[in-house]
C-alpha cells in the first residue's frame, strides 16, 4: 500500500554497475574498485539522507548482491535502503551506459511499492557523494526538473537530476530509446534536448541547485576525481557570471 504524499519523504536513487559490460568506453572497469566506491559511497548517504530525512534506494545493472554493496551499512541503516536490481537488455547495454541508466532508472520508477508519482526523486551517480546534500536538496513541485546545463541547452549534467517520479516518467523517459552511445546521441545530449524542448513549450521549469553540487569521488567514464573544495570554490568564483549569463542567454538572439 502506497502511503499518502504527506507521509512521503524524497528519494535519492543511486545507479550502480559493478561489473559494467556495456559498448563504448569505461575508464574505470576494475568490479572490486568500483564496489569499494559504490559501499563507500552509500554508506555516506545513508548518513546524509537520515540527517535529511529522504529515503535510500540503490539500482543495480550488473547482478551485484545486495549485501555486498550494504557491506559499510550497519544493519538498521541498511534496513532503510532499498537495492533494484535491474538486467538491461541486449539493445540497451549495446547502446551503452547511458541507455542502461536510463532504463533502470525507469525500472525504479515504475515500482509502486517504492515510488509514488508525486514523490521527489534525485538521481545520483553511485559513486559520488553530494557534500552539501542537506542545502542543495529539497522536495520539488511536478514539472519542476533540477539539472545543471550548458547555457546553450546542449548538454546536461546527469550526475545528478532531480524531479518528482511523474515528470521523470511524463518529461525525460520517453525519449529512452534516443540514446545511443554509439551514434554520439548521450544521454547528457538527450535529456538536454528534451528538457529545452518541454521548457520553451511551458510543460517543465527548469530550476537550478541554490549551489553548485559539491561532489567527491571518481568518474568511471573518464577516471576523473571529482573534489568538493575544488566545486566549492569554482562556485564561489563563477555563480555570478553565471547567473548573468543565464540571463542574457534567454534573451538574446543570435
């Protein structure tokens, strides 16, 4: 039984592949490193997520066990997170990561027992931890999508998304099988065209984060390092021309 919406709290939905096979290029493949990150990780949300009073739920894309990716969780946190597994199929892992995310993210969605259509629900990579959580996180109105993108909507940032269940199922999944690593059509460049699409069109508002998400961890794609000092800073420098140029940009015609 759903309970009401008054009774629900937020959702932040971690993605996770442990062992990815998917097409196109993974610069951090190694399952036994990407499992310590992704325990570390959800072990740090859990703490955040309690202090903030959301829920927890991790889905999973390669069959890795529940327990093992709880393992840092002491029992009565780890009775508090939810763990989707979900298996992509052949056409989804061969149009790469971002066809997979997508779909599981869906799959998680679409779960009634763990997600309601007005529940707000953050999508965050697995492996990163969102430092200032507690000041960038709120509940969120339908039709509301918080997302970091380009000034020119071209490319978003979905390392971290956030919208109640019925816009992520009404705004951004029905262009799900768009994605295509293979054919440069990435998820970043897809949702990015569908949210500039239903905003010109009235149908979603895009909002940004009061801050600039502080992330820590590692990019599995790139093997980048993500630090929450260096994101803070950068915030702290750019938010004002940023904001100017956000305001230019929806005005000036080229």
């Amino acid at each position: 039984m759903i309970p009401n919406q008054s009774e629900r709290r937020p959702l932040v939905l971690l993605t996770a592949a442990v062992s990815p096979n998917v097409s196109g290029r993974v610069a951090l493949a190694d399952p036994a490193i990407r499992l310590r990150q992704y325990q570390i990780a959800i072990s740090e949300w859990s703490r955040s997520t309690l202090q903030l009073g959301f829920r927890l739920a991790v889905v999973e894309t390669t069959g890795a066990s529940p327990k093992d990716l709880l393992q840092d969780v002491g029992e009565k946190r780890a009775r508090r997170i939810s763990v989707v597994s979900f298996e992509p199929s052949a056409v989804q892992a061969e149009r790469g990561k971002g066809a997979v995310e997508l779909a599981a993210i869906r799959a998680a969605v679409e779960d009634a027992e763990l997600v309601a259509p007005n529940d707000t629900l953050y999508k965050c990579t697995g492996r990163l931890i969102v430092r200032n959580a507690g000041r960038i996180l709120t509940p969120l109105r339908t039709g509301a999508v918080k997302v970091r993108m380009t000034l020119d909507r071209s490319w978003a940032d979905t390392r971290l998304v956030g919208a109640t269940a019925q816009t992520w199922s009404e705004h951004i999944f029905p262009d799900i099988d768009l994605v295509d690593d293979a054919r440069g059509r990435y998820l970043e460049r897809v949702l990015a065209a569908r949210l500039a699409s239903a905003s010109t069109l009235g149908s979603v508002s895009i909002e940004q984060f009061s801050g600039r998400p502080l992330l820590s961890g590692v990019s599995g794609s790139t093997g980048k390092s993500y630090l929450a000092r260096t994101s803070w800073l950068k915030d702290r420098a750019l938010r004002p021309f940023e904001t100017l140029l956000s305001g230019i940009a929806s005005k000036k015609q080229v």
